[in-house]
C-alpha cells in the first residue's frame, strides 16, 4: 500500500524507527525482523526530504553500536545513496532480494544480488548488482567482463524469457530497474499458474544482440563476434535465415571447425558429425528428409569439414558471419 501512496512513506519509517530504537532486547528476533523490513524498504522507497536527513543521522548513530544493528545500518546507509541517485522503484521486492536479506547475504557486499546472465554460445555469466541497479548499469558492467564494447556500440541488449509463453522474450529498456523487472516477471508467474507460486522458476535473462549495423563491424572484439555468430547459428537452424542445401552444408562444416577444430578421423569425428542436423543445419531442410539423404549430407559436410584443415576458429567465424551478413 505505501508504494502507491507517498502520504504513508514517512509514516511507515517512523513506525520501523519505533521499532527498532532501544529495543530492550536489539539482538532478538521481533528487532531483526524490523531491521530486515527496513533494509528492503530502503531501495523501494525513501520519506519525505524533511525527514530524510534524521533517518539518516538515525542510521549514522546506529552504524556505531551492536554488531547486529550495525551491519543493517550500514547498509541501509549504502541503500539510501543509490536509491537518492537513481529514479524511483516502481515494484515491490523481489523473491531474490527477500532471501538476500533473509540470509544476510545483502549486509556482506556492495552489490548483494548476482543472477546468471545467459550469452548465445549456449554459457552464461553470473554478474553482481545492487537493488537499484538499472539495466544500462547492468549491460555496461556485463560487457566490461566479456571484453566488450558499450551496448551503445554492439546494439546489443538484455533480454528476459516470458512466465507464460516460452516462445516469445521481453526485451528491456535502459532505465529499467533490474529488480522491478524480475519482480514483475514473479507477479506474472504466479498469475499464469493461478496465484500459486512456483519456486522451482526463475527468470532467465539473455545477453544478445537486438540492433545490427554494417559499421561495428569495424572494431568488433572477439567475444562480440562469436556471441554474434551463434545468434546468427540460431536462426540459420529456426529457418529465418534463408538458406539453400548447399549454403546449409558450407555453414555446417564451418560450425563444426569452429567447435571441434581439425577433423580427425574416429568414433569422435562420427559423434561430431552426428549433431549435425539437431545442432547446425536448417530444420526446414531436414524435415521429411530420407534416410539416404541424410548420410549423403554427412558425407558432405565430412568432405567439407577436411578442406578446412589448419583453419582457425577466428578465421571460419568470419567466414561464417561474411556469408550472414
């Protein structure tokens, strides 16, 4: 209720700061509890200007006295400080900021939250954020630790899979909070499954490219470009890249150079040979193929495969990408 009505905001923190000053037992539970619902209120909301500046010495003067209330003031303290420097939450906490608290996660670190980025060359990168982190804040740190350009740069984004529908993604803007948007990917969740909560989901959040331009072609890292290839894999086997027979097998073999290097001949090369149509070739293709057909592309790609002995990965991905774009 305090979310959507700002009357109550500097009501609510009195009421907690009740709570919470000389408690005559401050290492109990009942004053842990207001310590923690004080630490999840700060990143959503803040009270009026007038009485910003006593909670603030309130928390100074606490930051100084017994353990337990320590290390929730300091980081109140922290939470203050970026929730003044950013705009305003629009959600209520999510379920991973609840369990940071919960857990005493969130009093040890800076940035107490982290959540597994998914990248299109089938990893991903667990990366750190605060509550009040948004997504250009996100995105910007995320391609610090791949060795990446801005996003302003790459035109790539951060996207999110929907609760209800797992073929369509969510691409979110730059101002977004990284909390509100999965608390709002929780909200839908539990009304898609009739109010119940359904603690073995969570939401996955992919790092991928959403604007191309001939001209970042110039500059483009390494990680750029192979993030960039497999997206290109993804919708070269979707069939929205059109491709014909031929083109399909040339793309194959470059694939399976990139992933595997040389081909060398064994029971590896065969198991390598076998992904072929779940992993590289078009499913359009494939489809209602015999089984002659079949073998007769593996000896294809196999043939094309060996032509491209002593070929870098680097050099098959540019290739690769050439022919794409």
């Amino acid at each position: 209720n305090c979310l959507s009505k700002p009357e109550l905001h500097s009501e609510f923190y009195c009421q907690l700061i009740c709570q919470t000053n000389r408690h005559p037992d401050p290492d109990g539970s009942e004053a842990i509890q207001c310590w923690m619902l004080l630490a999840l209120t700060c990143p959503i909301f803040l009270p009026k200007q007038k009485f910003l500046w006593y909670f603030k010495q309130y928390l100074q003067g606490h930051a100084s006295m017994r353990p337990v209330a320590v290390r929730y003031a300091v980081y109140c303290q922290r939470c203050v400080e970026r929730a003044e420097s950013s705009a305003a939450r629009e959600c209520g906490p999510s379920r991973l900021e609840v369990l940071s608290v919960l857990l005493g996660d969130a009093l040890m670190h800076s940035n107490p939250l982290s959540i597994p980025i998914h990248l299109t060359d089938r990893t991903y990168q667990v990366t750190s954020f605060d509550c009040s982190a948004t997504v250009q804040e996100l995105t910007k740190r995320l391609s610090q630790e791949l060795g990446m350009r801005d996003v302003l740069v790459t035109g790539f984004a951060l996207f999110t899979d929907d609760p209800c529908n797992s073929n369509r993604e969510h691409c979110l803007e730059a101002d977004v909070k990284i909390c509100d948007a999965i608390t709002m990917w929780e909200q839908s969740a539990r009304e898609g499954n009739q109010g119940r909560v359904d603690l073995s989901r969570s939401i996955k959040m992919t790092f991928k490219n959403r604007l191309y331009f001939r001209n970042v072609v110039r500059g483009e890292t390494e990680k750029e470009r192979i993030l960039v290839l497999y997206q290109a894999l993804e919708s070269v086997v979707n069939g929205l890249f059109p491709a014909n027979q031929d083109l399909a097998i040339d793309l194959a073999s470059l694939m399976l150079q990139i992933e595997f290097g040389d081909r060398r001949n064994g029971s590896d090369a065969e198991k390598q040979l076998s992904r072929i149509f779940s992993h590289y070739f078009p499913r359009n293709l494939s489809v209602g193929i015999s089984l002659e057909a079949k073998r007769k592309v593996v000896s294809q790609v196999a043939e094309k495969w060996t032509a491209l002995q002593s070929r870098s990965a680097s050099d098959c991905a540019r290739i690769y990408l050439n022919v794409c774009r």
